[in-house]
C-alpha cells in the first residue's frame, strides 16, 4: 500500500534539545530569524486570526498582487505557495515524468532529495567543489532524463554563491526543456555586488523560476509562506500543482505587511550582516575555518570534529547544526545569543 520510496525516507528528526546549566536556549540551528514580527506585521496578524474560521483565498490575490508591483513583474508570473519547499515541490510535480532525473549541488538543502523522490524523480547531487557549486560537473550530469537543476544561491549551508556571469553561462548551456529552480531563500543578506538577482535574469529564460520565501529575513518561519516568480506558463503550472489553500489567510496577510514594511525590514537584515561579520572575525581570531557568507548563517568545515563541536555549543546552550564528517551551521542571531556561541567555541577542546 504505501509507495517504497515513501518508505525508504527518513523522517525529519529535529535535533536535541539543549539546556544552558542557567536554564537558557540559544537557539541558531535552523536560520531563523532572531526577531518576532515587526509591529505592523503582528497586527496584521491578529486582525487576519479573526478570520480564521474562514477559508483564505485560494489564489492568494492580495499577496500575488503586492508581490507584482513590489518586484516589478505582472501578477500572472507569480505563484504563491506553503513556503519556498511548497512551492519548489508544486514545480517539480508540474515537470515530472517516470525516470526523470533532478541535478542539483551537494551538499545543499537537505530537504532538495526528498522533494525530488516525493515527485516521482531520481536525486542527480554533484559535489561541491571547494565549497562552491561545481557549475560544470552539474551541466557534464544534465542527460536527456534530467526534468530539471537546482541552484541554491546562496548555497545552503555553506553559504557560498554562484556569481553573474558564471551563472548566466550555466543557464543559457542547459536545454531549453530542463526547469531551472534557481533558490534564493537568503537573498536578502547578500551584499556580494557580482551576485545577480534571479529575477533580472528571467528575460528570455522561460524555463527559470527563481524562488523566495518569508522564512529568513521576514521572520515568518512559522506561518509558512513561500513564492516563485517565473514566465506565466511556469508561474501557472505551479499554481495549479499546488495544494488548496495552501497558504493560510493568517500567512498571507502577514506577508503582506511585512512588505509594505519594508525599509523596517531591510534595518533588521542589515544588523543581521554586520553581526555576521563580527562573529566571523571573532571565529577566525580563534582560528577556526569559516569561509564568507552571503547568507545569515556561517559554515565551519570542521569535518570528523563537527560533531564534537556541535556538543561543546549544546553543553552552553547553544543550538547549532552539525552535518557529522562535513560541517556546523551556525545561525547568526541576537547579539547576546552569537556571544554566548562565540563564548562556547572559544571553549571547543580542539583550539
């Protein structure tokens, strides 16, 4: 009865939790972020929670139409769906075939496999090379089975990114039948100025869709809110892969308000880049490796050790990601929470 590749995924297993010995969490595993909903976005929340034993609307107009005119493309290239994995999945389901195949970086988002299996297709992953996207080994992996490539950028969890003209290169190498999911989720702290927007590359591209979310610089990781914006054959077919009411009326009028928000928005992302960069100084005076980041996390390569310092975080409080064998994650977070992190690696027994 149920499918064996069902079966043979694991489930999502949050980590442990973890308890200072003064009883506090400091939570920067998950690259949330550090702050509630600004004022105007907790309103709207509240007034749109009146409503809540009314259906949304389905097509989600409101928010598709204030994502239009804040990005500058017409309504009818906008999606909307449950978060940036709803909505990648929506346009997966819309391409896939039997035996089609998926190329994408690794590592990159974990969740990228399971969308991938979910939707019928087989995982094509390609090393990174040097921490990076390896732009021509995943071209050398596209067959005539490939459906379509992902590209995180920037990348997840290394927090590396593919620059203008590599990446106008890649896409215009590929066939003009493969879907390109180009996955800007961390969009909002780049200050890297060879970085493109995905949207300025969209012209004359029908196969690319570039896909945002809510979730990081918003702060609404808990209402699930994603979109993508793409030529209207793309932009439509995700809307009719999607799940009915796939995004609550309390998210879209969250979203909603948190755009119009926006040079509040930008202050918080911009406190969040410079906390970044003094806690990469701060790591690299400890002499730990911590590459540069365009995103609101860092990545330490510490490879067999990665674990072992996961656990050095987690015995202060400190919630970090470790991926055991590669690498940690550390999110950054309030000024106080990325002290007590940089005051439990400066603690780590292998400095």
């Amino acid at each position: 009865m149920i499918r064996p590749v069902v079966e043979s995924l694991v489930t999502f297993q949050p980590g442990p939790p973890v308890v200072s010995p003064s009883g506090e969490t400091f939570p920067l595993a998950a690259n949330e972020s550090p702050y509630g909903p600004l004022p105007s976005v907790a309103a709207a929340i509240s007034r749109a929670a009146a409503q809540a034993h009314r259906y949304p609307d389905y097509t989600s107009g409101e928010l598709v139409g204030v994502l239009a005119t804040t990005l500058g493309v017409p309504p009818a290239q906008v999606a909307a769906g449950c978060g940036s994995c709803g909505v990648i999945a929506d346009l997966l389901s819309a391409v896939e075939e039997p035996g089609g195949e998926v190329v994408f970086a690794w590592r990159s988002f974990e969740s990228y496999p399971k969308m991938i299996k979910l939707a019928g297709m087989t995982p094509v992953p390609v090393p990174l090379l040097d921490g990076r996207h390896d732009l021509a080994a995943m071209a050398a992996a596209v067959t005539p089975r490939t459906r379509a490539v992902i590209v995180c950028n920037p990348n997840n969890p290394t927090g590396s990114v593919v620059r203008r003209a590599e990446l106008e290169s890649f896409l215009d190498s590929l066939p003009p039948d493969v879907l390109v999911l180009l996955d800007e989720a961390y969009v909002d702290y780049v200050r890297d100025p060879e970085v493109p927007d995905g949207l300025d590359l969209l012209p004359g591209r029908p196969s690319l869709a570039v896909v945002r979310t809510f979730s990081k610089a918003h702060g609404l990781a808990g209402l699930r809110v994603g979109y993508a914006v793409a030529g209207e054959r793309l932009a439509k077919a995700a809307r009719t892969a999607s799940l009915s009411f796939g995004v609550s009326g309390i998210a879209q009028q969250a979203a909603v308000a948190s755009l119009l928000a926006a040079d509040e928005l930008a202050a918080r992302v911009e406190t969040t880049v410079k906390e970044s960069a003094r806690v990469r100084a701060a790591l690299l005076d400890l002499r730990l490796p911590v590459p540069e980041s365009e995103a609101n996390f860092l990545w330490l390569p510490l490879g067999d050790e990665s674990a072992a310092f996961a656990a050095t975080c987690a015995a202060a409080g400190v919630a970090v990601r470790a991926f055991p064998g590669e690498g940690v994650r550390v999110t950054i977070g309030t000024e106080r929470e990325n002290d007590e992190f940089l005051a439990a690696a400066a603690h780590f027994p292998s400095l």
